[in-house]
C-alpha cells in the first residue's frame, strides 16, 4: 500500500482512499496513478506510459491525457500531485512512503460486497434486456399494421420525473423537423406541472435517432419513465403513437394512438397530447393545470411550423453564412404572428451571430438588440431571447448586463444545457472561470458530443495554462472542428510538426475565419513553412476587404488589423483600428482588440493606453489577457514584463474580486 497526502493506494486490491473514503476509480484510470505513484519523482516519457498502459493496443496521445484528466479531477486537484512536462511526458511530484496493511482486509470486505451487489445487478439488467428485445417486437409489429388501436396499460401509480425522447418519423417528405416540434412543445407542456420534473429537450436531443433501449436512455438521465413517439406523415394528415417506459423495469406503462389530425390542426393535436400524457402520469389533474398544459406561444399553427423548421435549418449548419433561410422563415413567421415571442428571439439571436461573425453591420446589432427585446416584452421568460440577449450585451460592450441575463435564463431553466452553456460564457467574459469551467463541464456532461460545449471548455483551460486538461476535451473532436484555440493547444502539446498538419484540416473547415488564418499562419511560419503563411494571410485579407465592402462590422476589422499586423503591413493594420473604434470609441472589448493590434505593430505606448481604457471601460478577461501575453503565439507578449501592463492586470484583478463579491 503507498501513502501521498491524505490518500491511501491499495495496490492489491486496486482501491484508493482520501482519508479512509473510497474513492471509484476506471480500471484505466487506477493502472494510470499507479504507474505515476510507483515512479515518483521521475518523468515518465508519454510514449512509455502507452507502451506500458496498452501493451497489445495502438493508442493516441489524446487517450492518455484524457485518464490524467480524469486522475487530476479524482484527486481533487488540476496540478499537484501530477506535473506536465510538455511533449515529454508526466511527473508524479508528491511524497510517497509505501504503509503497512493493516486496512487492506476490511477494504478488500468492501469490495467484494460491492462486486457481489454488481453481479446481481448484472444479472437483473440480462433479464429486463430480454423483456425489452420482446416488447419491441411486439411493438414492430403493431406499427406495421394498418389500423391503429390503443394498448392497455400496466401501471397505476403516477409518475414523478419523465423524459421525452425525440420522437420518430415515418414520411417521405422530408419532414423530420416537425418531431423535433412537437416533442419540444411536449416537454415545454409537462414542464408547466409542479411536482413532475421533466428532463429539458437540451438534454435529450443527442438521442433522436438512438438505438439505445428507452429504459437504458432512462436510467442515465435518471428519471422514472422515458416516453417515445411517433409521428406518421401522408397526404397532408399525421398520426401520433406514444408509449411509455419504466425505466427499472423496462415495462411499457401504457400506449396511446387515437391522435390524428391534418397539418392545420397540429396546435390543438398537441394540447391534446399534453392532456392526454399528463393524465397517465399525474392521474388527476385540475383545472389550473389543464390550463398550463393549454398554454401556446402563437395559435397560429403556420407560423409555429416556420419556427420549427428555421430551428432545423440552424441545426443543420454552424456557420453565420447558412442563417438567410431560417431568416427568411422567421421573417415570414413573424408576419403571420406579430406577438409570437419565440420567433423574435430566434431572430435576435440569428442576428447576432452574423454580427459577430462579421456578416452585419451595427444594423445588425441594433435590430438582434430589439428583437431579443420585443421577445421578452411578449414572454419575459422565452428562453431563447434571454440567451440571445446574454450574447447581445457583450457584443454591446456591456459584459455585466449579459452576466445578469445569463444568471436570469439559468435560474429560471437550471435543466437546460444551453441556459447552463449560456451562463458559462458569461462568465468567462467577466473572468470568473471558477463559476464557468463547473458549467460547461455540466453542459458537456450532459450533452458529450457537442462540439461548441467542447471548444469553449477547452478554450478555457488553454487561457489558464492548463495545456493537457484543454488538449484532453479537444482530442474528442476530428480535427477539422476543434477551431483557432484548438490549434493553440495541439501547439502546446504536440510536436510542432503534428501541429502543421491540425492547422491545414482546420483551416479547410474555416477558410473565412481571420483569428483561424491569424494563429494557423503563424503555427505554419514556426513550423518553418513562412511561404505558405504568407499566402494564407494573403488571401484572408483579401476576403475580409470584401466582406468589409458589403458590411462594415468591427469583428470583421479586427480580424484585418491582427492579419496585417502579422505581414507587416503597419499603416493597413493601424487604419483597421481606427475604423473598429470609430462607432464607438469606448468599447471594452474592440478596445483591447485595438491593444492587440498596436502590440503586433510595436507600439507599446497606444497598445498599453488601448488596454487601460478597455479594463476602465468593462473588460474583465484576465486569463484572456494573461494567455496573449504568454503564449508564443500571443499578441500582447511584448507587453508581458513592462511595469505599466502589471499594475493594468493587478488593477483588473481586483476589480474582478468586486465583481466574484456581487455575482
């Protein structure tokens, strides 16, 4: 047994223990501590560690970090006990004694118990998947047929949490999007119902299309019941089934089918259903509740379609450029329904996402601005417009407002992912990354395979030096989609020539991107290929003077003065600054753009005031700065050992202590 801090490692019977605690640990991760604790004090080369750790299997680099992180997080700490040694490998740093084993008979006790309860459980799961593999059978078999009938149920008790996982399609006319409608408005029903958690459609959406067992599906989200469905499309009529799952069992509780309607009725087919499985899962219900299960944001059943299916569009696509159709279809909803609130808040936050991709100009803005606003004066609790309206205020320079928003849409949705997403943002601007990190990794818990909740999170840990936790959450992505700061961290972590090839695929995904040209030029040039730097920077300038031509859009005009200031191009760079700051000359954060550029362009006396002003004038991203002045890579590192930069960051730091005091 071996003894480091307050922890206990039985290496006999693969235990560790935080003063007399069990801690559970994954067998890989358990071989990983282990393999550090018993070389302690030495460097550990990453390719030993593998060769050690996966004797018979190819592994990458990604994997073995992604077990320290995880080792990090189980012991309590980020750094301490394990020390990064870039592109070498890893040290485990503490003290260790090996102890005697006087505990190692009760802690082996213990772990036989709990392998024996496992095996039952085991055991009780094979049965109910023989259960489930019947029941879906049976359940083909009644799709397949052509008359609909309803099946009996087999429970009685009401029901105290639920999921609603997307519901299926059978059509061939490509209308998946309106499932994804009418589950929405299903789960924003039954959400209305005191006493009934119901899981928010963010947490449920990475299952449409599962293959997953709904009684599996259902333990992981941790509810009692999963509720599935299916929507039937044909000669402009729809059929909806609905079943539910016991989630222990696997048994179905009940089965409805009698919902038929033509597209026109699909508001009222709804309400209906609301009732309908409200009724299964409450078992009475008063008229107050019937009401909220009543409730609709439009009654105007061609607008609602239009909302669903610009919500598709937007899915579909990442980028700003993609957004005219889903705003045309708002456009169009919003003429059919001039009081439909959540229209107006996918509107603003459209608009705001081409603003900040530079597709619009300060038009844009102001337009996100008011459509966010007339949302909220409609439904001061539509989700969608306090998110938008979150992201607005900082595109507006004002990152406390934002905050308060952010707070405002988790308070009142603490289920909802993007909520959670939406507050970690907000307080990544205001530097209180303590409160951001614990949020993202909950969206991203929830959620493992969105890829904006992965690059945001491993932006964090890359502003905060933390190179091997950040490369861990970003190797999960292909290569084309782990973005600008992605880059920065395989810079960190890998070879510089690995690094050459990440920055080629990532530029392939973001050819209009300034900051990706910006960083993969520079990582080229370092690499030692400055031709070819040269030739992407080029030809991003170029893009982005045309882009500028349609749209005069301050994102867009830092993006030149960073590309300009890395080919030398003085006057040009310095032209953008003036042009970014000429609509509003305190904004917080085009003013500390404007300190980046001047500090790529060697003048340390403009890029030191820009700074100043930015931190008087609300711009409280610390470790931003901090990774800009230290990372090669960085725009403010000739800045980094000048006194008047260090009284700027500590007078920053203390005022992100007032702000941690009152948010």
């Amino acid at each position: 047994m071996y003894q480091f801090g307050a922890f206990h490692l039985d290496a006999a019977n693969r235990l560790l223990y935080r003063d007399g605690d069990l801690i559970p640990l994954p067998p890989k991760v358990f071989d990983t501590l282990l393999l550090l604790v018993t070389n302690s004090r030495q460097v550990l080369a990453k390719d030993e560690m593998m060769k050690r750790l996966w004797p018979d299997t190819f592994v990458e680099e990604g994997t073995l970090a992604q077990y320290i992180f995880l080792l990090r997080k189980a012991l309590g700490d980020r750094a301490t006990w394990i020390e990064n040694h870039p592109r070498r490998g890893y040290r485990f740093t503490g003290p260790v004694e090996e102890c005697d084993g006087e505990r190692v008979g009760e802690h082996r006790q213990s772990h036989t118990v709990i392998k024996d309860e496992t095996t039952k459980d085991e055991g009780r799961i094979s049965r109910f998947q023989i259960l489930v593999a019947t029941l879906v059978i049976a359940g083909m078999v009644i799709v397949a047929a052509p008359v609909w009938s309803s099946r009996k149920e087999t429970g009685s008790s009401s029901v105290g949490s639920v999921a609603v996982l997307p519901f299926r399609t059978v059509s061939d006319s490509g209308d998946d999007y309106r499932a994804d409608g009418i589950t929405d408005a299903l789960i924003t029903k039954l959400a209305n119902l005191k006493g009934l958690r119901v899981v928010s459609y963010s947490r449920v959406r990475q299952f449409k299309g599962s293959s997953a067992e709904a009684a599996v599906i259902g333990r992981q989200l941790g509810v009692e019941a999963v509720i599935e469905g299916t929507v039937r499309v044909a000669s402009g009529r729809m059929g909806l089934s609905v079943h539910a799952v016991d989630t222990k069992t696997a048994d179905t509780l009940w089965a409805d089918d009698r919902f038929e309607t033509n597209l026109s009725g699909l508001l009222n087919m709804e309400r209906q259903l609301a009732e309908a499985v409200a009724l299964r899962l409450r078992r009475s219900l008063t008229a107050g509740e019937r009401g909220l299960l009543t409730k609709s944001g439009t009654s105007n059943a061609e607008a609602r379609d239009l909302v669903v299916r610009a919500r598709a569009v937007l899915g579909e696509q990442e980028a700003a450029r993609s957004d005219l159709p889903a705003q045309v279809l708002l456009d169009r909803a919003i003429r059919l329904d001039p009081g439909f609130a959540e229209a107006y808040g996918w509107l603003a936050f459209i608009q705001h996402r081409a603003y900040h991709a530079g597709m619009g100009g300060s038009g844009t803005l102001r337009a996100a601005i008011s459509n966010a606003t007339q949302s909220l004066a409609r439904d001061p609790d539509n989700l969608t417009a306090m998110r938008a309206l979150a992201h607005i205020q900082h595109s507006a320079g004002r990152a406390v407002e934002g905050l308060v928003m952010a707070r405002r849409a988790l308070e009142n949705n603490p289920d909802d992912l993007d909520a959670a997403a939406a507050a970690a943002e907000a307080y990544f601007r205001t530097g209180l990354y303590e409160r951001a990190i614990p949020l993202y990794e909950r969206a991203l818990a929830g959620e493992p395979e969105n890829s904006e909740f992965r690059r945001q999170l491993a932006r964090m840990y890359l502003f905060l030096g933390e190179y091997e936790q950040g490369s861990a959450i970003i190797s999960q992505l292909p290569l084309n989609e782990i973005g600008p700061f992605g880059m920065l961290l395989y810079a960190e972590t890998e070879p510089i020539e690995k690094t050459a090839l990440v920055v080629r695929s990532v530029l392939q995904s973001y050819p209009n991107n300034p900051f990706s040209a910006f960083i993969g030029g520079y990582l080229l040039a370092e690499a030692g290929n400055a031709t070819a730097a040269m030739e992407i920077w080029t030809q991003n300038a170029r893009r982005t003077e045309h882009l500028l031509k349609l749209h005069e859009n301050p994102h867009a005009r830092a993006g030149l003065g960073w590309i300009y200031g890395r080919l030398g191009e003085r006057e040009k760079a310095l032209h953008q600054v003036r042009e970014m700051l000429e609509p509003d000359p305190h904004h917080p954060v085009f003013l500390f753009f404007a300190a980046e550029i001047h500090a790529l362009v060697e003048n340390r006396r403009q890029a030191l005031s820009a700074l100043k002003a930015a931190v008087e004038n609300g711009f409280f991203n610390l470790p931003m700065i901090d990774a800009m002045a230290l990372l090669p890579a960085g725009t403010l590192r000739n800045l980094r050992d000048d006194p008047e930069f260090l009284e700027i960051r500590s007078d920053l730091a203390r005022r992100i202590e007032q702000l941690r005091e009152q948010y």
